[in-house]
C-alpha cells in the first residue's frame, strides 16, 4: 500500500519527466528551422562549405596527405563522418550534426566540420 509521502514522491518524479521531455521538444522546435551551412577544413584550410537543407545523400571522399582519408556524409540535412584512418575514430563516434554550434574534430588529420547559421543561440552574453 502506498503511503501519502510515496504517492507525492511519485508525482514528483512525474513531473520532473514530463518537464524536461516538454523542454526536449522545445529546444529541438528552436532548430526545426534554422538554415544551417556545414564548414569543412582541413589544416586550417576552407575545403568547402554546404547548404544542410540543399545537399541530398552526398559522399565526400577526403584525401588527405600521406594517402589517409576520411569519408564525409551528408543526409536529410545532417552531416557526420562515416569513415576514417585515424587511430581513434573519435571523428567518427561524433556522429550526426545538423545544428549551428555543433562541431566534429579529427586531431590526428587536422580536419573540422562546423556548423554555422545566421541564427545561432548565444550561450553567455558579455558587456
């Protein structure tokens, strides 16, 4: 049998679930809209930059120097590294980026994929 002080805990837990799937569905509306530009450097370099929302299904196939590469996916507005030499392949665990801000780095060949819109949300505001 369930005491006054379970059924309020409980009801607790409820509500601290429901609040933060409701701010989940928030946050992800902020961004169901935001045109956002995939930037790839390699060494500092700019290799190309690409519209999320007009790139469909694209490979790219990054050579690199010493004959290494990476393999860049595009997808329903999203962007990852499917493939790579690297010894780590922390490139690769990143996964699927599609919001400005967001990032995949690739130390060992000096590659960066960024994502940069116009509407980017500020995280701290200074004076």
């Amino acid at each position: 049998m369930m005491r006054r002080g379970d059924k309020i805990l409980a009801i607790v837990i409820i509500v601290i679930i429901a609040a933060g799937y409701g701010w989940k569905l928030y946050d992800d509306s902020r961004y169901s809209n935001k045109e956002g530009i995939a930037v790839i450097e390699i060494n500092k370099k700019v290799y190309g930059t690409y519209e999320l929302k007009k790139v469909q299904d694209k490979i790219l196939k990054l050579e690199l120097p010493d004959g290494e590469q990476s393999i860049v996916e595009f997808k329903d507005g999203k962007v990852r590294i499917q493939e790579a030499d690297c010894p780590d392949k922390v490139c690769v665990r990143t996964g699927w980026i599609s919001k400005p801000g967001e990032m995949i780095v690739c130390l060992p060949y000096r590659i960066i994929i960024k994502i940069s819109g116009d509407k980017q949300d500020v995280d701290v505001k200074t004076f």
